[in-house]
C-alpha cells in the first residue's frame, strides 16, 4: 500500500498562537468574573467577612482587564486582517465567485462528513475567515456595551484620569441604549446574551478544528501550537 506524502505548511506566526491563547485565557476570566457580577455564586475562601466585600471588587478588576486585554488583540487582529505580512484575511472576505464558491464548497464537505472536499485545505479558507470574523464582531458589541455598563458607574462625570475618559466613553456608547432597547437594563441583558453566543461560537470552533483533524488528517489541531498543519501531496 502506496503511502500518501505530506509537505508542511506554515499557517499561524509564533505572535498569532501566543495572541490566540492569550485570548482564550483571557475569555475563560471574563466568562467567570461576568457571571459572578450578575449573580454571585462563589465566596472567598478567607473566613474573616471583613474581605467578602472585596470579592466583587477583585471580580470587577479582573473582568475589566481580561475585557482590556481582548479590546486590544481586537484591534492588533483588525490591524492585521489588512496589513499582516503573512497572509490578509480580508481577501477571504470579499464576495467574489471564488470566496463564494470555496465558502460553500468547506460548508458543504463539514455537512456531509468529508464526502465532498474539492478545495485546498492548506491554507485559510474564506468559511474559517468568515467564521472568525463573526467572533470578532461579537467581541466589539462587547466591548461597546460593556463600556457603556461601565461608564454608567461613573455617575458623577468624573474619573481617576479626569473628565475626559467617561466623555469619551459616553460618546463612543450611549447609543447601545437606544440599539439595545431604551434603558441600561437592556444593554445588560444584550451583554450577558452575547456572551453565550461566544460561549457557542467557542464550542463550534474546537468542534471543528478537532473534526478537521480527524477527518482531513492533516493535523489541524497542531496550528495553535506549533503554527504548522500538513497537506497532502
């Protein structure tokens, strides 16, 4: 029995993987810490009740910074769909026949169990772009209304930076108000919505790679760690 040859193929740079997990890390604390805020369900360990009353404040510093830190590798990822120098994504975004045809041709080999697969796996598909794409458009409806929850806490116009920063802030998100249904409640229960979809967008996403292993057998999986995947000569 003849062999199949593999050639190894380069698909995420050592800053992609580190911003990649530095991202995941990041969501597991704000899934934790945002639930907590909503309703609080765990308690500190310490015994003295003296400290219980920084458990939220812990939580809320937490949240924001794993917020902070997925606002920033939201811009690096947007500044480099157009500019990176190892491969554009927004290439893969552009409705032309050959995105189009390649988008249905992934969607139709993942319904059908790898029965149909005429489209080189190789390299970054525009399904996988689109998909990815989506996340990231969840993450900044986010950032915008968790800003304007956060803004809102400001209630005296003033900051440990100055006057500035929640202007800014206002600016930037009290229209969420108006999208969102009229009052801040509704942007609240927009934000915690939104999470379960990132929660269910994660859960296709490592459904996916790990059916793409399996069935391509070009080792998908290994991406995210070593930055490479194997394609079939």
């Amino acid at each position: 029995m003849k062999r199949a040859k593999y050639k190894r193929v380069k698909r995420m740079t050592l800053f992609m993987r580190v911003n990649h997990w530095v991202v995941a890390i990041c969501m597991v604390a704000a899934v934790i810490t945002g639930l907590y805020i909503g309703h609080p369900y765990y308690q500190t360990l310490i015994a003295e009740p003296a400290v219980d009353k920084y458990v939220m404040a812990w939580n809320r510093w937490i949240h924001f910074m794993a917020a902070i830190i997925f606002d920033v590798s939201s811009i690096v990822i947007a500044y480099l769909y157009f500019f990176s120098r190892f491969e554009k994504p927004y290439k893969k975004l552009i409705p032309n026949s050959k995105n189009i045809s390649e988008f249905f041709a992934v969607l139709t080999n993942l319904f059908t169990f790898n029965r149909v697969k005429k489209f080189d796996s190789s390299h970054e598909d525009s399904f996988h772009v689109v998909f990815f794409t989506i996340f990231h458009l969840l993450l900044l409806w986010m950032l915008l209304t968790g800003l304007q929850l956060y803004v809102h806490g400001l209630e005296s116009g003033l900051s440990s930076i100055g006057k500035w920063w929640p202007w800014i802030l206002h600016v930037a998100t009290d229209w969420t108000i108006s999208v969102c249904g009229g009052t801040l409640m509704d942007v609240r229960i927009s934000h915690h919505y939104t999470m379960y979809l990132i929660i269910a967008w994660v859960m296709f996403h490592i459904y996916y790679v790990v059916w793409r292993t399996i069935f391509w057998r070009e080792g998908d999986i290994s991406i995210v760690f070593g930055g490479y995947k194997f394609k079939k000569n």
